[in-house]
C-alpha cells in the first residue's frame, strides 16, 4: 500500500521528478473529494434529510419529515386571507359626474380639468392661451358664459357644455 502522507513528506524533504510530485497531489485531491462526500452524507443522515422509512406492520401512517429548506416560507402566510380582495389603497371611490361636451357624453371625477375632458373627448373646441385670457374657449356650461380652459367639474352634476 502506498502511504500518502509519507510521499508528501519525502516530496517536501527530497527533490521528485515534477510527474511523482503531481501524482502525489492528484491523489490527495482524489482522497479530499471522498472525505467531503462522506462528511455530506453523514450530515443528511444525522439531520433527518434521508426520507422516513415504514415498515409494513406499522399502524402508524408515513409522515413526511420537514426538509428544513423553505419551511420558514409555510409559516409566513398562515395569517393571510386570500378570500376577500382588500381595496387597492383607496378609502373610498368618488362618485362620478356625467359631463355631455357638444353631444358626446363622457364621466369625470369631482375638480378635474375640464379642458382635459373636451380634448380627451376630441370635441370642436379651440384653446389658446390656455389660461383664461383670451376667451377662444368660452363656452355654455349648463346655461352659463365658462371659459373652458379655467373650469374645472363640480360636485353635483350633470354638466353640459354646448358652443357658444
């Protein structure tokens, strides 16, 4: 039998052709791989990784032992519901607004921009200045002279937006 540890010492110790010295290591590494594998396996065995074994006069049904691995992820949504669906954030929903531009009717919140809904709504309105000025936009908003671009909805509907 070859004794390893005695080569490795006489390696050091002696000058050896480069072929005996990499033998050597190839051997050692060989004999490395062997000692991991078998310190692996005795770890599976002594942590219960090894499926249970039942023998057939058992009373007893098999139980599956728990791996370890992604165990804790079981417990993490014990407290979960998935039945219902919770709101997406908000609190409660604005109710909405019927607004009819020159015919075409549409739905808006409370306060948006109403120049935002005749464009959305591709109606034949025209915007200059965009900021109440110059009166391109003034239109009959529920019987009233509205400069578009200005008005916002307001809470009560329904609004009605015609041609001047």
């Amino acid at each position: 039998s070859l004794d390893i540890f005695r080569g490795v010492r006489f390696a050091r110790d002696r000058s050896v052709s480069a072929r005996d010295s990499d033998a050597l290591r190839k051997i050692m590494f060989s004999l490395e791989k062997v000692v991991l594998v078998a310190a692996f396996l005795s770890i599976e065995v002594a942590h219960g990784f090894v499926a249970p074994v039942r023998r057939l006069d058992s009373p007893q049904p098999l139980t599956v032992r728990e791996m370890g691995f992604m165990d804790g992820f079981k417990k993490a949504f014990d407290n979960e519901d998935f039945a219902e669906k919770p709101s997406a954030g908000l609190s409660a929903t604005k109710q909405k607004i019927e607004v009819s531009i020159c015919g075409k009717k549409t739905q808006a919140l409370p306060g948006q921009r109403m120049k935002d809904l005749v464009r959305s709504s591709r109606a034949p309105i025209k915007f200059n200045c965009e900021n109440g000025e110059c009166g391109t936009c003034e239109c009959l908003v529920n019987g009233r002279k509205v400069r578009v671009c200005m008005y916002k909805v307001p809470n009560k509907g329904p609004v009605e937006v015609k041609l001047k």
